[in-house]
C-alpha cells in the first residue's frame, strides 16, 4: 500500500496560494568571482507548490541554501513571512526551523535513532517538552509509513525510507515553508514514487515549497509554477503545463529535450 495514503485526515481540496510567504529581492550571489544568483527575483505565496528545474550548476542549490541563509548573498533581499533573514543566533536557528531543508543526500543524524532525528529540532529549538516531541514525531512518522522503523538508525533503513523520515524531520519542526533540493535524485528508481507520494500529499494538503526536481510528473502534479534558471538567472516562470508544452526561451527547449 502506499505509504502516504493516510496523510490526509480529510480529502484533497485544492489550496488557493495566499499571501507572499518567501520573496527574493535583485538577489545576487558570489562565490568568489563567479556570480551564482544573478538578479534574482523570486515571490513564493503561502500554500504554493514551486518547481525550479535547469541544467547542473545553474544555482538551484545555491538558491535554496541562501533562503535557509545556509549561504549568504552579496546584495539584494530575502524576507521570510515578512521579516528579513536573520544572520545569526537565535533568530536564526528559528529561521532554520521555519523554513525547512530536505536535501538530496537526506543528511540524518547517523548515530541519532530515527525517533530522536525527529524529535530533537523541535526539543532544543522549538522548546517542546520530550514527551509532546515523541508523540508528534511518531505521528508523523506514521504518516510517511515508517512508523514502525522509529527504534532503527538510519543506516538501516532503504534510501526511500530515509527521505520520508528527513521530511518528517522537517515537518516536525512546523515549519512554514520546506525546501527540497533534488531529493530524489541518489534514489534507486523503484523508491523515487514513495517519496514523490509523500511530497504530493504535502503540497494537496496546503503545504508551501520550493523543490529543486527534474521529476516532471510530481511538477505535472503539484506544481503551481515552474521556474527554468540556467547560468545563474530565471530565465522562465510559467504554469507547468504551459511551461512543458511551450517553452519560450531556447536554453529551456533545449534543457527540456533532453530531459524528457
Ligand atoms: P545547481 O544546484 O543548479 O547544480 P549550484 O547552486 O550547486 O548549482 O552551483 C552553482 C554554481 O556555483 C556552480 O558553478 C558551482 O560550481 C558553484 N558553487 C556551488 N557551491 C560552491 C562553493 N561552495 N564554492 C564555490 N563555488 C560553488
Ligand atoms: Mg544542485
């Protein structure tokens, strides 16, 4: 059976995109010399599903990982539910926590059980007592079907199994928006729709995110805009239907032969 199946408590209705929630302002980033994010301009409404796709090294990690202020820009703005990215401390520790990471290579605490890299973001960070920590991340551990896998270490779990935990992991942390770099991508073929099931029932449930994919049927799917970037820019920004069947600029038909 499909481990996403009882996500839902009630069934899907599809969410209308609120308020602006993530909004990059002429962002520019650097590394060195090289310009990575090039006047970007990006605004990501409460409850919008986005899929940014282009060709290796065109920024998309970089993307991601300077709305969880992982990187910091050189110039230009990002603001979070309203308030700019704080750079550290505190605040920034419940930036991390507001906007989740899921992240091509899952990145679990190896030597945390699978329970404990649940619970502990929301203990130190979110100040929830143990017992309200384990219950919660149970229960979403149950609703990524890997609830009776809490006990294991991750290393003993499939790759497909490990991702669903590193969602709940960051759900676990209430965050407002979750970002998903590639997160497919270093799983064997036959568990990519596990996780795809599990991201699906997210965006249908209201959920905000930014996913860096190239798995064009979850964007057929969820995606309320697709984002083309290449070299470091948008360079496209469409509904994916429209986006896939009349690609405008020449980098995105050419990207789009070869993917699909
Ligand atoms: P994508 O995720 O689209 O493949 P990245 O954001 O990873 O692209 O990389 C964009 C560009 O920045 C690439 O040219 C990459 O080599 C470079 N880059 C990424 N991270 C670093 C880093 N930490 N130091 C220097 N260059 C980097
Ligand atoms: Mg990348």
């Amino acid at each position: 059976s499909n481990p996403a199946d009882d996500l839902l408590p009630t069934p899907h209705t599809s969410v209308a995109v609120g308020e602006p929630l993530v909004v990059l302002t002429d962002v520019d980033k650097y590394f060195g010399d090289l310009h990575v994010l090039k006047n970007i301009n990006l605004t990501v409404g409460r409850g919008e599903v986005v899929v940014v796709i282009g060709p290796s090294g065109s920024g998309k990690s970089t993307l991601c990982r300077s709305i969880n202020r992982l990187e910091t820009i050189q110039s230009g703005g990002i603001m979070i539910d309203g308030s700019p990215l704080p750079s550290e401390g505190k605040a920034l520790a419940r930036l991390r926590a507001d906007v989740g990471m899921v992240f091509q290579q899952f990145n679990l605490f190896a030597h945390k059980t699978i329970l404990e890299n649940v619970t502990l973001g929301p203990v130190r960070v979110r100040r929830k007592s143990k017992q309200e920590a384990r219950a919660h991340g149970m229960e979403l551990l149950n609703r990524v079907g890997v609830g009776n896998q809490a006990e294991k270490y991750p290393a003993q779990l499939s790759g497909g199994q490990q991702q669903r935990v590193a969602i709940a992991r960051a759900l676990a942390m209430d965050p407002k928006v979750i970002l998903f770099d590639e997160p497919t991508s270093a799983l064997d073929p036959e568990m990519i729709n596990e996780v795809l099931d599990v991201m699906i029932q997210l965006a249908q449930q209201g959920m905000t995110m930014i996913v860096v994919t190239h798995e064009m049927g979850f964007a057929r799917t969820a995606a309320d805009r697709v984002v083309f970037m290449a070299d470091g820019e948008i360079l496209e920004e469409a509904a994916p239907e429209a986006f896939f069947t009349s690609p405008t600029t020449a980098r995105a038909k050419d990207f789009l032969s070869k993917i699909l």
